[in-house]
C-alpha cells in the first residue's frame, strides 16, 4: 500500500509549482530529493498495517518541505544547507557525529 503511495506523493513533489516556485534548479531538484529519500526510508520501515499512520506522516513530510522551501525562498538560504541542519537536529544523542538516520 505505501508502495502506491510513495509512488502517488513522487509525482506530487515533482508536480507541485507552489513546492519549487522560486527555487533554483539545484535547489528543487535537492529539496525533491530528499524528501522523496525520507519517504523511501519510511516505506522500508513501516507497517502496511497502518496506512492512516503512514499518510500523516506522510502529509508533514509534505509540510517539512513547504516550510525549507519557504526559508529558501525568504533568506536565500541553499536547501542543501538546511537539510543538512535538519538532519543534524534529528540526530540521536548517542549517535556517533556525521551518522544521520534521516539522510536520504
């Protein structure tokens, strides 16, 4: 079930001109990237048994990348420079430093 459904929000972040208006082209194409690399790991580690659990997260991943988009597009802050920021922020604390759990 998440299969279609990373597939079905794929072709919405590639779709979505609200998403990537204003960003460079290196910029959109890191930002897609990555969110979509995020989806992949929760696919891998979620259970088709909870599809309304997995679209939530699915949706705030969706919010996650307005929200990098919007800092892009305010401070001229590369996108490359705020997952990386993200992905530090969501590293456990016991976690050897460069080893991120969410890096796609």
């Amino acid at each position: 079930m998440l299969g279609a459904m990373l597939e079905r929000l794929t072709e919405q972040f590639l779709e979505d001109e609200v998403l990537i208006a204003g960003l460079s082209d290196e910029d959109a194409s890191e930002l897609v990237g990555w969110l979509i690399g995020i989806a992949e790991d929760l696919e891998t580690q979620s259970e088709p048994s909870e599809p309304r659990l997995q679209e939530r997260y699915l949706a705030q991943l969706k919010r996650l990348g307005y929200q990098v988009a919007g800092l892009n597009r305010k401070y001229h802050i590369p996108v490359e420079e705020l997952v990386d920021l993200i992905e530090l922020a969501w590293e456990e604390p016991d976690q050897e430093q460069g080893t991120r759990p969410i890096q796609a």
